[in-house]
C-alpha cells in the first residue's frame, strides 16, 4: 500500500461460527499523473443460507474482474466516481444473476451483503446492498497529525522544520456518519418510526434482510457520493462487528485507540480481540482507511504542507 495510505483490514470467524462466511477486498490503480484511486469491499455471505462463503467469494471475485478490465480506463475520464457508480450498480445487477444461478446449479440456495467504497482525489462513491456498513468519521485530526509528525521524526530533514513549528495535537470533536442504509426489516421499522435505534439493535428479526444478492431476480442497489478530507477515516464493516456496539460506542473507540496507535492495522487486530472478548456471536471483518490525499498546489498556495501539524483544515 502507498504511504498515501493509511488501511488496516482483520477478519475472523467469531467466537461461535465454525466458519467465516466473510469476504473482503482492497484494490489499487494509479492514473497517469500518479493519483491512486482505491476499492475498498466487504461481502458477508448469508448464514442463514447453506453455502453463504461461497456467495461472498464469488461477488468479491466479480468484482476484482470488473477493476481489473475497466478501471484503468475509468481514471483516464473526468468523470471518474460518476462513471464508477454506473458500472458497479450495473456490476452487481450481474452478480445477483451470477449467484442465483449458482443456486441452481448447486441446487443451495446462498446469498451475499455487499458495501464497498471506491475513494480517488478527495472524492468517493458508495456502493451497496444489504447490512453491511460504511461509516465517515469527519472533523477528526488527531490521526492525520499524529501520522505527520511520526513521519517528521522519521525523516531527518523534516524534523529540524517540526521543531521549528512547535506544534501540538489539536484536538476537535469528531462526527460519525453512516455512509449506508440497511436493507432490514428492522430499519424499515426505524425508518417508520416504530422502533428506535437501540431497539433496533436487539430486536428478535434484526438478522432479517429485505435486499441482499442472490436471493431475488432484482435489486435495488444503494449508491451515494461525496468528498473527504485527508485527515477523515472511513470504516467499512460486517454487523458482526456493528451489531457489539452502539455508533457512539464506535466513535468513542476510534478516537481512543487513535490516540494509542498510529497503525491502522493495529487497531483492526485491537477492535477484532475486542469484539471476541464481547462474545461475538457471528463472522466479523473491518476495514479502516485514510486517504492521505492533498491537491498540492492548492495546498502550497493556501496553507502550505506542515498546516496538518497545526490542525488546520484544508
């Protein structure tokens, strides 16, 4: 992964499945000024079903094919993130088909969730499908700033220029958004305003799903778009990791662990244990990503380069 990148990725089977039935993915391409546009997926094959891994590697698997045949082509439009949000809608309408017929063929009927981000130049596009989540956390500068100074320290001639600075963290009050909608039967309750969000999530039917792939012949697939900073962190997930804990208790975890690691990758194997301690009773897999992107002449012309460190926003 590039150092313009910040990613952690762990999954496990949790602590009464005998399998994992989930199903990640991360991909990279660089268009031809050396700007990288990243996929990030996660697919939880449906355990209720009989053949759910299968599902989920086979939508994973699509998907990879479709990157690896059309995005280079993809990077070199303006349109980018448009033009990726048309092709996955199209691509999963494909992969919905390709399950159902596996179903057919294995004679098993077998399903897939599936949440994926796409993120290129400060922009993203959200993909999915089902009750897996993509989740923004935005206003949040401690990570950025910390990774920043770390690679000052590291780096020598950078480290005469930090201490010229005197920096210090500034801290700002961090915003969990949830970037995706689930396709259950208790947020249309939510929705409805019949149960509420902690209802929701101990509800008998919270496990039911109303869209998901490979279970009927159409789909209604979920796309959303937007911008990001380089100091945002984006949380993609199972509900095996969601369904533990609160949106709050989330965010309070985020921050927290921010504050002890600097390394992504850390806190995933840190939030995996943790959900095992709290008697995780299905598969659970995360993904965290920061994009430590920056429009550099904008940058030098505004704020310049060590503003991170101070904790201005760009």
């Amino acid at each position: 992964m590039s150092r313009n990148w910040q990613t952690g990725v762990a999954t496990h089977q949790g602590m009464k499945k005998s399998k994992n039935e989930d199903s990640y993915l991360h991909l990279m391409e660089k268009d031809t000024n050396g700007n990288e546009i990243a996929l990030f997926v996660v697919a939880d094959g449906m355990g209720g079903y009989q053949i759910g891994d299968i599902a989920s590697r086979f939508a994973i698997a699509e998907l990879e094919k479709w990157w690896n045949k059309r995005i280079s082509k993809l990077i070199r439009r303006k349109d980018t993130i448009e033009r990726v949000l048309k092709e996955t809608e199209h691509t999963l309408q494909q992969i919905n088909k390709g399950i159902k017929a596996l179903s057919q063929q294995t004679g098993k009927k077998m399903g897939t969730t599936l949440s994926m981000i796409v993120m290129y130049q400060g922009s993203y596009a959200v993909i999915h499908i089902g009750d897996s989540r993509i989740y923004h956390m935005k206003n949040w500068n401690y990570g950025l700033q910390q990774y920043f100074q770390q690679e000052a320290v590291n780096e020598q001639y950078l480290s005469s220029l930090l201490e010229e600075q005197h920096t210090e963290i500034l801290e700002t009050e961090p915003e969990l958004l949830k970037l995706t909608e689930d396709h259950s039967w208790v947020q249309a309750q939510v929705t409805n305003g019949i149960l509420s969000e902690e209802e929701a999530r101990s509800h008998p039917k919270r496990h039911v799903l109303t869209q998901c792939l490979g279970i009927e012949s159409t789909i209604n697939v979920y796309s959303h778009k937007g911008t990001y900073q380089a100091s945002d962190l984006f949380l993609v997930c199972s509900d095996g990791f969601y369904s533990l804990f609160s949106n709050e208790e989330i965010k309070n975890m985020l921050v927290s662990l921010e504050k002890e690691y600097t390394n992504l990758q850390a806190i995933c194997d840190y939030l995996i244990n943790f959900s095992n301690f709290s008697d995780a009773n299905d598969n659970i897999t995360l993904m965290l990503i920061r994009n430590l992107y920056v429009n550099t002449d904008y940058a030098a012309e505004k704020k310049g380069f060590f503003s991170f460190l101070k904790g201005t926003k760009l």
